[in-house]
C-alpha cells in the first residue's frame, strides 16, 4: 500500500513540478500528460490552462508591439510621450 500511495501522489507532483518549470522558463507548449481525476488533477489542468493563457497573451503582446513599432518607424518627426 505505501508504494502505491507514494506512486499515485509524487508521480502528478513531480509532472507538474516540470510542467511549471518548463512554462516559467518560457516552453508554453509543455503539458501535462496522464491527468488523475481528484484535486492533483484539477491541479493539473490549472497548469495546463495556464501555459495555454500565457501564450495567448504574449502572442497578443508581440502583436501590439509590432504594430506600435510599425506605427513609430514610419515617423519622420519626434514624438513625445505625455502621461
């Protein structure tokens, strides 16, 4: 039972130990695989999402900066920034 038990809870940690490791270093696509169906496994999809979130939102990041950089490229004045 104890081989099980530590089976069942530190194989979905350490997947998603990695899992956050490879999103906070930047690797979006990495997910985690074989997903239990209790609270690690809500854990898990969280994480999953997450990832998936995060790279919408840089794409949408690199998007508007593109555009901004565009937009600036194509003066010839200065501008000036007023808040």
């Amino acid at each position: 039972m104890g081989y099980w038990l530590v089976k069942r809870v530190v194989s979905p940690i350490g997947a998603m130990v990695n899992a956050a490791e490879a999103v906070s270093a930047g690797d979006f696509d990495k997910k985690i695989e074989d997903i239990p169906a209790d609270e690690m496994g809500v854990l898990a999809r969280a994480i999953n999402s997450m990832g998936g979130e995060l790279q919408k939102k840089f794409a949408e990041i690199r998007h508007e900066k593109d555009i901004l950089n565009t937009v600036l490229s194509g003066i010839r004045e200065g501008v000036i920034a007023v808040d």
